[in-house]
C-alpha cells in the first residue's frame, strides 16, 4: 500500500482524535490539520517489525501534535455553557450512584440532561481535563496547573485491548465481551456458551493472564 494510500485509510483516526479537543479553544479546521501532520509523521517513522498495529502507533503521535497547537501559546478554553452544563451532569451524576451505587450510563445522563450522547460525555468528563486556574496569591494572581490523566494514554490503552481482544479466538473473545462490556454472571454466559460455569471461570482466568501478559 503506497503512503497516500494509508494516509486515506486512516483519517478516520485523526477525526477521532479531534473532536478529543473540540470546544477547547481551538477551531475544528485547526486540529483536524495537525492532526494530519501528526498522521503523516506517524506513517513516515512505523516500523511494523515491533508487532504493533499503526493505528496504536499513530494515535498518540497524532495527540501529541494537537496537543502541541495548545502548548505553544494557546490555552484551553471551556465555554460557560459547558461549563454550566458540566456542573449539572456533575450532580445528576453523584445523585444517581448515591441510589444505584454504581455509574449512571451516559445514555441517562444525556437524556436527563437534554442534549446528546457525545455532548453529555464531554460535560461529564470535564473535570478531568488538564485546566489552568487563577489563584490569588501574596504575590499576585499566579496560574495553578492541575495534572490529570492523559488522553493519549487511555485512548491508546483502549486501542490496545482491542488489538488483544481482535487476536483472540470467537468464542473466547465473546466470552470477554460477555462478562464484560455487557457485564454478564458467569453463569449467563456459561449458558449462551453451551458451557459450564465451571469452564467459563476457568477459561476466563486464562484469557485475563493472556490480555495482561500482551498489554505489559
């Protein structure tokens, strides 16, 4: 496949890491650019000798570049309706796991909250951008950073384990999908499986030594 060719297969993978972005300050036209960039770079230095995939090789090549735009003089701005829209998942949020002890599922969240799917994460996950805030001091008003966890690094993680989960078997990858993206009891899926529960435990504890093993 010549580098044209690839560049075109994966912008799907620069969009995605652009809306990471969007309504942070910077126009859309903007990230999406250096985000190809970011692309470009990643498709000229690959070395599929390493056994990685290029799309879990671009990702964080791509963010970084973003990320770049943001460091080198702008910063990230959140709108006030946003952040007012934040504050209101925020608490609809706390209110749901203080009676349910668990998460609320976002497609809740977005319909409680009026707005749509993408919209009510972004509101939810707010809190855990990186954000500059404005603290008075003795000295003056001074710029307090606040790390948070890194985008890059759960988006690749997420790209890995699906790289992991695509290696595996059918029916061992849906025994993993099973127990848990559809959080299924052991028994559950012993019986989708035509399996005993006995099988499924044993089975399960297997693929999770494997999945850690690939992943470290």
């Amino acid at each position: 496949m010549t580098r044209d060719e690839l560049i075109k297969q994966n912008l799907g993978l620069v969009h995605s890491c652009a809306r990471k972005f969007v309504g942070k300050g910077i126009e859309y036209d903007d990230l999406y650019s250096t985000g190809c960039v970011g692309l470009i770079k990643a498709i000229d230095n690959f070395d599929s000798e390493k056994g990685f995939k290029l799309s879990t090789y671009a990702v964080p090549v791509i963010l970084g570049e973003i990320k770049r735009l943001f460091r080198d003089g702008s910063i990230i701005k959140v709108s006030r309706s946003l952040k007012e829209l934040s504050l209101k998942a925020s608490k609809i949020a706390d209110d749901y796991k203080k009676h349910h002890a668990d998460d609320i599922p976002i497609s809740l969240l977005a319909s409680k909250l009026g707005v749509d799917v993408y919209k009510a994460n972004e509101a939810l996950s707010l809190n855990t951008l990186v954000m500059s805030l404005s603290v008075q001091t003795d000295d003056g008003e001074k710029e307090l950073d606040i790390p948070t966890c890194s985008i890059e690094d759960n988006l690749l993680e997420k790209m890995s384990l699906n790289d992991i989960l695509n290696e595996l078997p059918k029916l061992d990858r849906k025994l993993i999908e099973l127990r848990y993206f559809k959080h299924k009891t052991q028994v559950e899926v012993a019986k989708e499986l035509n399996m005993t529960q006995v099988q499924v435990s044993r089975k399960e504890k297997k693929l999770l030594l494997f999945m850690r093993q690939k992943l470290t």
